[in-house]
C-alpha cells in the first residue's frame, strides 16, 4: 500500500482540542497511521511521497451537510430542472477546492441511481437526504416540480433511507417557503417575462417582503412599501402595484401552507426512521421549527443565520432550538463574497459569539456561496470564535451529527479516514492541498486531473 508523509504540519485535528505544532502525519493507503513529532526527512527515506507542509496547516476534509447542485437531479427541495451534469461537476470541483471532501446534497429528489452515477464521476463523498414525503412532493410540485421525473416521484423518503439517504431535508426551502429561492429565482424569473426587466435578488427581496413581510403572510402587505420597492427595481410605470402584489402572492403563497405542514410531517417520519431531519430555518418556518424541536428526533436547523431574521429574534431562537437539544446550524451563503443575497456577517458572528454554533454548511447562494474556511477565517481574525473549534464545526460536529453522512471522518487521528486539507494558517480559504481517502486530489489549489 502507498504511504504519504505530511511532513512538518500544524494541526488542528477537528476533536476541538486546541493546535498541534510540529507534527508528521503518516497515510498508509486511506487511512491515518500515525501522528508523531516533525523527524527529518531521511527517516521517511522508504515512502513513496513525502509532503512538505512546511508550517502550514493541517485541518480534517470538510465536511458540509447543506449542499445543492452536487447530485445528478432534480434541483431544490421544489424539484427545478437540473443542472448539467458538467455544471454539477463544476460544483463538486469548487467545493473540493475549498476543502469540503464529503457534502449532503439536500436537494431532497435525487434517486439513488443518480447519486451512485455522481459519485462515480467524482472523488468528494456525496450522500443524500430526501425531502419525498407526501406534503413536500407537493409543496414542490405547486412551487415548481419541473424538474422531477416518474422516477424522481416515485423515490419515496422511505425508499430513500433503504438505500442509504442519511436524513430527510431539505424540508422546507427557500423555494417552496418565499425563502431565497424565491428571491434569487422565481420572483426575478416571472418579472423578467412579464417586462422584460432584470431585477437583483435584493430586489426581488424587498418586493417580497413589501407585499408578505420577513414571516410570509397576505396581512402584511405594505402598499407604500410596495411602491418604494418598485421605484427601487426601476419598474416604475412598467408593474402596478396590483401587479407586483400579484407576481409575489402566486409564487410564494400556493405552496406555502403545504410546505409548512410538511416540516411538521417530516419530523415525525424522521422519528420512525431513526435519521435526522434538516429543515430550513427562516423567519418564516420558525414557528413550526420551534414546535418539531420539542420532539424526539434530532432536528438539524438548516442556515440559522438566514437573512429573513433579525439580529435579535435570530438569536432567541437559536437559543430556544438549542434548549431542546437541536443542531443549530449555519451557511456561509454569500455572507463576505457576492453579497448578492446577504449583507453582511452580523448574525452570523453574533451566534459564534454566544456559542449559539453546532455546524457550519454552504447552502447553495445562488450558486455564489462562500466557502467554509474563508468564513472560519474571518470569523476567527474577528474574535467571536477559536480555530480548532471552528473547524470542529465543519468536521467532527457534522459527522457526529448525521450518523452516516461520514463514518470515520471528521477527525485527524489514527486509524481515521486519510480525508484532510492542507491550507495557510494566516489565509485559510488559500487551500494548498486536499487529500481524499488518502489520495491528493487538489495540489497548489489546483484539481489534479481525473485521468489518473
Ligand atoms: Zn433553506
């Protein structure tokens, strides 16, 4: 079996037990050996490689329990058109670089199939959750469904777990609860074929919340608002108000009960099927999230840190979900990067700050997420949290979380999966080296080419 040397690492060995310096990490085929102090080079004279890591920094591959796009299928939890397989390959590639070796796609109506076929295309660890119950198929299908197959339909969550699905989510979206997808794509979408005018996602957002406000409902249509936010879209004397309410109303309202209802329904076949449930958790699923934390099944509460709260209310529930035991997740989203749909990181280190932090995922941003090292970065220069407890966050937490999202990994230590990243202490988003079952698949931030 081959035998690589990490040689002279720093590391953070995502058990949140503080930084080893001065270590040698020995892969035997795809597993970790062993961790010893730095020995000279000519002691590893019989290895077939030795990797300098010179001082840099050694994290477990990362692990993101909120992906979209990384699966050959249906897109979203509303079951849009898929992507093309190249698109998601691209995909798979950009988390990979971002150090990200295992992902769950949590778009809820991939087969298992597709998934086999996925995995076989691409070194990063794929697994599934579903979100095929019977409330949130037709959450999808009033919302969207466009992209769902016989097969896709007839995949149940049941048939899901049999074949391995390692949890149900994403249960509720941004697509089928007025959430971002809403913002990012269907709203814009729709305004764009009756106008012929572009709108931003911000945009779209504020519109949406002039005619539904943060929490989603018909009483909270704000006429001025709306009007403001039209002028802002430059839709002036192109849309009526009407019109807007309209456009806003019949994307996000016919779905929205049904898929609020499927959170409550989901949970309890999470329970009888003994897997987590990973729900979207927003301003406007936060009542039922707060009803189905109180049962017994572990809830996964999907981008904490959404853009639909505010700073306060986003904390005390939080606070309130960690109460009864619940995962209190969050994304990266577009927080530092594009911005496209988040402005700004002030929930987001305000829950590191509190402590309120189990995991931390991407979420899909539009296709524009940032990537989890960059945010570790920022949030750790800024103080609201350690290192090794960040990249806990995004290693051993999730894997503990989500059992069978990622048996054996997580953690660098002997005897684990030989997943791990080699990046700069100072720049952590400057991924040097990722290694996948003890095979390097990213080398000087590069993917290594497929053909071998
Ligand atoms: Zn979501």
């Amino acid at each position: 079996m081959r035998t690589t040397v990490l040689h002279n690492c720093q590391l953070v060995d995502g058990r949140n037990t503080g930084i080893q310096s001065n270590v040698d990490i020995i892969v035997v085929g795809s597993t970790i050996r062993e961790i010893s102090p730095t020995s000279t080079t000519e002691t590893y004279s019989g290895v077939d490689e030795i990797i300098s890591v010179d001082g840099n920094l050694v994290t477990p591959g990362l692990i993101n329990n909120h992906t979209h796009g990384t699966a050959f299928g249906p897109l979203f939890p509303s079951g849009h058109e898929a992507l093309p397989h190249s698109q998601i390959l691209q995909n798979l590639d950009t988390h990979l670089q971002e150090g990200t070796t295992t992902v769950l796609c949590v778009d809820g109506f991939v087969t298992a199939d597709a998934l086999a076929a996925t995995n076989q295309s691409h070194p990063l660890q794929v697994s599934l959750a579903s979100c095929n119950t019977p409330a949130c198929l037709e959450a999808a299908t009033l919302a969207d469904g466009g992209g769902l197959s016989d097969e896709n339909i007839a995949f149940s969550a049941t048939d899901a777990i049999g074949a391995g699905a390692v949890a149900l989510g994403e249960i509720g979206a941004g697509h089928t609860l007025g959430g971002g997808g809403a913002s990012y794509m269907y709203i814009p979408m729709e305004v764009r074929r009756r106008t012929g005018v572009t709108i931003t996602s911000k945009q779209a957002d504020k519109l949406k919340i002039a005619v539904l406000g943060r929490h989603i409902s018909a009483s909270s249509f704000d006429h001025d608002a709306v009007e403001e936010s039209i002028v802002d879209a430059n839709l002036a004397g192109k849309l009526s108000v009407d019109e807007a309410k309209e456009i806003v109303s019949d994307i996000v309202l016919p779905a929205f009960d049904v898929a609020l209802y499927g959170l409550t329904e989901a949970a309890g076949q999470a329970q009888q099927s003994g897997v987590p449930v990973l729900v979207h958790n927003a301003a406007a699923s936060m009542t039922q999230v707060a009803d189905i934390a109180r049962r017994e099944v572990t809830v996964i509460a999907g981008h904490s840190n959404h853009n639909s709260f505010d700073l306060r209310e986003g904390l005390e529930h939080a606070e309130r979900l960690k109460e009864h035991g619940v995962i209190v997740d969050v994304s990266t989203l577009d927080t530092f990067g594009a911005q496209l749909i988040t402005s700004g990181p002030d929930l987001l280190f305000a829950m590191f700050d509190q402590g309120l932090v189990d995991t931390i995922s991407t979420d899909y941003a539009g296709g524009h997420h940032d990537s989890i090292l960059l945010v570790i970065d920022r949030a750790v220069k800024a103080g609201v949290v350690s290192l090794p407890a960040a990249i806990a966050m995004a290693s051993a937490n999730v894997a503990d979380a989500i059992p069978g999202l990622a048996p054996n990994r997580g953690r660098v230590v002997p005897g684990g999966c030989a997943d791990m990243v080699i990046t700069r202490a100072d720049a952590l988003d400057d991924v040097q080296a990722v290694i996948v079952n003890g095979t390097v698949e990213v080398r000087n931030g590069k993917r290594v080419a497929s053909a071998a």
